[in-house]
C-alpha cells in the first residue's frame, strides 16, 4: 500500500466511494448511450485513479494494471467532465465528431506516456522525475483550458439551450469537478515551480489535511450525482423538459413555413404513413426541437398539422374527375393515412362530418 495514504479509515471509505463508481461506469457502458457512456468513463477512471493511487506499488509493476488503472488516466478527467455537459448542448450530427476532438490529444499523450514507461523503461527510469513532471505540466494545461473554456461555452451556448434548473446542476457539476482537479494538478507541480521549502516540508501533510478530505467530498458528489443522472432517479433531480423554450423570430417562422411547404406539401412528403417529426427535421435540415417549437407557436402539433393537409389533399383527390372512380380508403391512402379507421376519426375531427357525408354533400353540390 502506497505510504502516501497512511490513514485507514480514509482509505476505507474512499474505497467503497471509488468501487461504486466503477460499478456504475460499468452499468452506464452496459447502456450504450453517448452521454452515459461518457459519464461512465469518467466515473471509471477517477475511481480507477484512486485504486491506482492507493495500489501505486503494486500497479506500476504491471503493464495490464497500469493500462487498466493508471498511468495518466486523470489526463481525460478534464475532457470527460466538459463533454458530459456539452454533448447535451451539443446537435446530434456533430456529436462525434465533437466527442473526437475533445479526446484525441489526451488519448495521444497517454499512449505516448505509456509507450515511454513500458516500451522504453530504461529511459523512463533514468528520467522519471523529468517524465513525471513533464506530465504535470500537462495535466495544468489541460485542466486550465477545460476550466476556463468549459465555463465559456456553457455560459454562451445556444443552440440547444438548457432549461434553467438543469443548467445550473450542469453548471455546478463542471465547475466544481474541474475548479478542483485544476487545483490538485497546480498543487503537485507546484514544488516544482516554485522550489520553495515550504512545499517540500509541507507538501504531504497539506495533501493529507486538505487535499485527500475534499477529495473525499468530490469523489461522493460525483457519486451521488452518477446516480441521480440514472432516469429511474433523474426525474427527481432534472425536469422531463430538458431544454428551455427558445422563441423563433418571424424571419425564421417564415423560412419554417417556406421550407415545410416545399417539402412537406408540394414534395408530398405528406403521403408517407411513416413520416415523424425527426424524420422531417431532417429533411429540412433543422433541428427537432426548433421544428417542435415552431407547431408549438401555431398552437399545433406535429401529428395534427400532417393531419390537417392530408385531409386537405383528400378533399381535393375527391372533388378531382381524376379520381371519380377510387373510393374513400383508396384515397385515404394516397395522402398517407394508414387506417381507414384513423383517418375517418381525423376527418370528422377536423371537418366535422364523416369522409362519406363530405363525398355526399359535395356530390349533391355538383
């Protein structure tokens, strides 16, 4: 056991805390959800971290260990808080390709961090102090950078913009987590940055009476909020509306009704019974929740405004002499209703009187 932890009970409780969270992370990895399996990560290899930490000994031995462990996994602590809050902000198409960017420079000097320990160990050995701190420096720049950037983005972002509750539980948590391991990274390089002997007569008793009971405080808050995010318990924590009501200016409802009447309408994309929102979102390359905001300013819905021009079409396929000789269902199927019993519950909503009394009247006028 590493001499760096000498208090039992400490070790004790931490332990249990960081073995939840490597639980968790392996129930969040089961889900196979972007976001989930990011925060999993995250959870994983902080509690890993600390397993590293308490096991150095032991772990640092062995390749597998150091791999699965150590061996500069506190690198994509940073990246990993940041993207768990951006990828809710962040539009589903760019995800990936926003996930990749924010963890390949960490993933790059990991491997080189382990190719250096385990492929070039005599190296390693003759330099550890200038490895080590090398990574230090690292760990500073890239904690300071997803402090400072992270609080930018998430303070300026629009685009999908998070209802105020969930905000600031999402504010809170990057904040507090990456506030913290930026100050745990400046704390051990400073030694080094500042040659003063206070640091080097002090350094481990300031770890063990400040560092190591925050840690403890961290490390139960992620834990605690790693549970709440699981959706049998989110809903006590996070509204269902995740996203705050964002209002279309006239400029924009008026290129939505353009683009759905060319689409939607004069493209016909109406007859297609399987037709959703998202389906049609991406067809006229916007955003769901904008398209959902825009019914919602018709006070409509998706639903009842594909029903309402399918029952349009219908009528004008009726009154056609084109289409004297097909009956109702027929037609009702051309305009994409798929039940005769729906689209008679539709037509009388919406018109109120049957499809058969419609077709009678307007005989009658004729």
């Amino acid at each position: 056991m590493n001499q760096a932890y000498p208090d039992l009970i400490y070790n004790g409780v931490m332990l249990c805390i960081n073995i939840q969270l490597l639980l968790i992370s392996v129930f969040y990895f089961y889900k196979r959800q972007l976001r989930l399996v990011i925060l999993g990560a995250l959870c994983f290899f902080i509690g890993a971290i600390f397993i590293n930490n308490l096991y150095w000994n032991i772990v640092k031995e062995s390749f597998f260990l150091s791999l699965l462990l150590g061996a500069g996994k506190n690198l994509f602590f940073g990246p990993l808080i940041y993207l768990y809050v951006s990828t809710a902000q962040t539009p589903k198409k760019r995800l990936k390709k926003h996930v990749l960017a924010h963890l390949t420079f960490p993933f790059i000097i990991h491997i080189a961090y382990l190719t250096i320990k385990f492929g070039y160990s005599s190296f390693y050995t003759q330099n550890y102090y200038w490895t080590v701190i090398s990574l230090g420096y690292v760990l500073v720049a890239i904690s300071l950078f997803y402090l400072v950037f992270g609080i930018i983005e998430f303070k300026k972002n629009k685009v999908k913009p998070l209802s105020p509750r969930v905000k600031r539980r999402y504010g809170y948590f990057m904040h507090v987590l990456l506030s913290y391991y930026f100050a745990i990274n400046l704390y051990n390089i400073l030694p080094y940055l500042t040659n003063s002997p206070f640091f080097a007569a002090n350094f481990f008793t300031l770890n063990r009476y400040v560092f190591m009971p925050i840690g403890l405080l961290i490390n139960t808050y992620l834990l605690l909020f790693s549970i709440t995010e699981f959706f049998k318990f989110k809903s006590l924590f996070v509204p269902s509306r995740l996203y705050q009501k964002t209002d279309i200016d006239p400029a924009g409802m008026n290129e939505l009704t353009i683009k759905l009447r060319e689409h939607l309408i004069e493209g016909k994309l109406y007859t297609d019974p399987n037709l959703t929102i998202s389906n049609l979102a991406k067809e006229l390359r916007v955003d769901k929740s904008r398209l959902s905001h825009y019914f919602k300013e018709q006070e409509t819905s998706f639903r009842k405004y594909l029903n309402s021009i399918r029952v349009s079409e219908f009528k004008t396929l009726l009154l056609s002499k084109e289409f004297e000789n097909y009956n109702l269902t027929g037609l009702s199927t051309m305009v994409g209703f798929q039940s005769e019993t729906t689209f008679f519950r539709v037509f009388k909503e919406i018109e109120g009187i049957t499809p058969s009394e419609f077709q009678q009247k307007n005989s009658t006028g004729l």
